[in-house]
C-alpha cells in the first residue's frame, strides 16, 4: 500500500529530482513532485512524495522532518486525505428567474 506524504517549506529551486534525491534515501520512492503554479510555472512551496511501504514513508517522515532542503527547513507529515469538492448548485444571478428579465404581465400582453 502506496503512502503519501506531504513536504511544505520547499525551497523556490527545488525541484522533483532534488526532492526525490532527498527522500530516496528513506526507502522505495514511486513519486516525488513539486506543485508549480499554473500560469507561472514557479513552485508554490510544498510538495508530494510517495512511497511504496508506509515503514519507508514514517522513516522518512522521522528523518527529514524540520530538516533543511536546499537551504530551507521543511515541515514533513503524511498528506490528508483529498476530500471531494460537492458540485455548486446553479442559481439564477438575479431575481428574474431567466425570463429575459419581462415581467409576466408583459409577456402575456398585459403591459
């Protein structure tokens, strides 16, 4: 069973290969990855490495915790679990109610 451990305080050059190069030590590393903004491309500061066995993840989580990574100190914890976003309800934006914005009386000729 695959672990997921959330890595926060990255340095703005780090990248997945120093990440996954300073976790790899700890045991079989599946993934290792950077979040980098969408529009920028710069790291957002934190990260997600994953292991295959949850002793090599809590090894890791022992050693590298409050450790410093390309000059930083990182916070290490196993990640939370993602929760599901509920679908937004559609609402009119306004108390028309989608008629075109007519009154019922105009529409049924009565203006």
């Amino acid at each position: 069973m695959s672990v997921k451990l959330f890595v926060g305080g990255l340095a703005w050059a780090t990248n997945d290969d120093n990440l996954y190069e300073a976790f790899s030590a700890y045991g079989t590393v599946v993934q290792a990855s950077v979040i980098k903004d969408r529009e920028t491309g710069r790291s957002r500061g934190f990260g997600f490495v994953t292991y295959d066995s949850p002793d090599d993840a809590d090894r890791a989580i022992e050693a590298m915790n409050n450790q410093e990574l390309d000059g930083r100190n990182i916070k290490v914890d196993r990640a939370a679990e993602r929760q599901e976003r509920p679908r937004q309800q559609f609402r009119p934006r306004n108390d028309y109610g989608g008629n075109g914005g007519y009154r019922n009386d105009y529409q049924q000729g009565g203006y």
